[in-house]
C-alpha cells in the first residue's frame, strides 16, 4: 500500500518534484529551439542581406546592417543553442526517470543529480550565449528562461537535500541490524526501541509467527511497565498449533502483569495487499522486518510518521479477527 514510504521520503513528494523538474526542462527544451530557430533567422536575414548588397551594388539597409556585421557569428550561436536543446532533453529524461522511479531512493539520487547537473550546464552556456547575442533575442523570452532555470534549480537541489541530507537524519533515528552479529542486534533493538515502547503496542507483520512471538518476547525482556497492550496482526496463513499455543500461553502471562494481549488474522483480500511490516505505541511508529528474523536480516528499525501508519492499522484492524472467531468461521465453512 506505500504507506510506509513516510520513513524517508514521500512517494508522492518524489513524484511533485518530478513534475516540476519535468516541466521545468519542458520549458529549457521550448527555449533552445525558440533560440535556434531565432538564430537561424538572424543568420538567414544577414547572409541575404550581405548577399543583395553585393549583387546590387548598395548598402545593407540600416535597420539590418547590425544583423549583416554579425551574419558570420550566428551559426556559433546556432551549435550552442542546439547543444542546449540536448541537455534539456536530458533534463526531461531524467525528470521523467525521477517520476517513474520514484519509489526507489538510489534512482532519485542518479537522476535527480543528472537532472541538476544538466541545469548547471545548461546554465553555464547560455550565460555564454547571451553574453555576445544578448541584444538580438527578445527580453520576455529571457525571463521565461530564467524561470525555467531557476525552477530546476531549486527543485534539483530540494531533491538532492532530501534524498542525501534527509537520509542521513533518517539513519540517526534508526537501529541497523547486523546478520552476522544477531545477538548484538537483538540487544540493540532491546535498549534502543523495545524498552521505550509505551501504551497500546500495534504490530503489523503478515509473516508473524510462533518464531515472532519468541522474538517479541526477547525484545520486550519483561520491560512491560510503560505496556498496557499488544495487539499482533498477522495473516491466516501463519496460523498453525504452535502459534495458537504459545500465544494463549503468552497472553495468560501477560495478563497476569495487567497487559493486554491478542493476536489478530487480516482479512485475506487486506493479506495480499499488506506487505510493509510496522509497529506503533503511543508516541511513536517504526518500520521493522519480520518479527520471524528481525535480528537476521541486513536492515534498519527506522522511525516513520505514526499519523500515516495508525489509519492503516485502524483499517487492517476493523477487517481482522481473533484466532478463535477466524477457527469458528472456518469450522462452519467446512460443515457446509
């Protein structure tokens, strides 16, 4: 469902900004051709004009003369401006990239660097551009130009901000969890997440299963005094005796230190929609592997918007049902 895209980025963040990028280039592209069909222009009334005042004996008339001296410079500003028109095309292209990637955090660094890049060169030659033929191109053209530059630009370099800088802040809110040291990380988890959990704990993990239980029952390591509940939802598809067993035999231990336990199995059509993996208290939301192996899987426990996840769980929540009430649906489907 994307909702867990909160943690670094927002997909529909990445995709705004492509738009932009994408107009934005869209609009360089416009004016490098405006520029050389401007300097073609120039280029043809020079040459012609040079041409007739030599075959007619006369001079250039006045109003052209300036576009006659230059007749020979044009065609320099011809190749800059079409060079132009293939770095904006290479702007569009990766602006587009950004849009169709944007799930994919690697892509909207390549491409939104490339794009940026682009700009900065595209910016670069014209300024060359202009400095010599300035007078022969019509001001309100310029200004859209600049405002294409400068929507790219900033956009660019938005992106780059959040996709290196934001990282960054992302990982310090983060636990990273080493495969090859899973002791180590289960302790981790333990001091950095787990004993800060407070209130009413929702996990989401369609792979839960008695392996998660055990696991959740290491991390939690009897720190359940800022815990009033637990409510685990898991698929049907994880629900075997063992399961079954060990969480009764759990909540009755739990029930004894005054917390509430139960685990719950997602409806089958919210089970195959539902493959993020997330865990709420009262505070705060992260974003987790499988419960199943949490301490052996090279990743990060990241911190993620809890107002974005907690309409999700409500939802998976209203759809689900108890062990008991899913074995008692199943019994009467059997009968029949």
């Amino acid at each position: 469902m994307g909702v867990l895209m909160v943690a670094e980025f927002r997909s529909e963040v990445r995709f705004w900004i492509g738009l932009v990028l994408i107009s934005a280039s869209l609009i360089l592209f416009a004016e490098s051709v405006y520029l050389i069909k401007s300097f073609a222009i120039l280029y043809g009334v020079g040459v012609g004009a040079n041409v007739q005042s030599v075959y007619s004996g006369s001079q250039v008339v006045q109003s052209i003369q300036r576009i006659s001296i230059s007749a020979a410079s044009f065609p320099i500003a011809i190749e800059i401006a079409y060079v132009l028109s293939i770095i904006s095309l290479i702007a569009v292209i990766s602006a587009a990239a950004i849009m169709i990637k944007r799930t994919e955090r690697s892509g909207m660094r390549t491409y939104g660097l490339v794009n940026t890049v682009s700009a900065v060169v595209y910016l670069a030659l014209l300024m060359v551009l202009l400095s010599e033929f300035y007078t022969y191109i019509d001001s309100p053209y310029i200004y859209i130009l600049y405002f294409g530059l400068a929507l790219s630009l900033v956009s660019g370099i938005y992106l780059q901000y959040q996709v290196n800088v934001k990282k960054a802040v992302v990982q310090k809110r983060s636990v990273a969890i080493d495969p090859a040291e899973p002791f180590s990380s289960m302790i981790a988890l333990q001091d950095e997440v787990f004993s800060k959990l407070t209130g009413d704990v929702m996990i989401v993990d369609k792979h839960f299963n008695s392996v998660a239980l055990t696991n959740l029952h290491r991390l939690i390591n009897d720190r359940f005094e800022g815990i009033t509940s637990i409510t685990v939802i898991t698929s049907s598809g994880m629900l075997d005796s063992d399961l079954s067993k060990n969480a009764s035999e759990f909540g009755e231990e739990l029930d004894r230190k005054q917390v509430g336990f139960s685990i719950r199995l997602m409806a089958d059509a919210d089970s195959k929609e539902q493959h993020e993996r997330f865990m709420i208290d009262d505070s705060s939301a992260y974003k987790i592997p499988p419960f199943n192996i949490i301490n052996r899987k090279s990743e990060h426990v990241t911190r993620i918007r809890r107002s974005d996840v907690k309409a999700r769980f409500d939802h998976l929540y209203s759809n689900s049902m108890t062990i008991e009430n899913y074995r008692a649906k199943k019994a009467r489907e059997d009968q029949k």
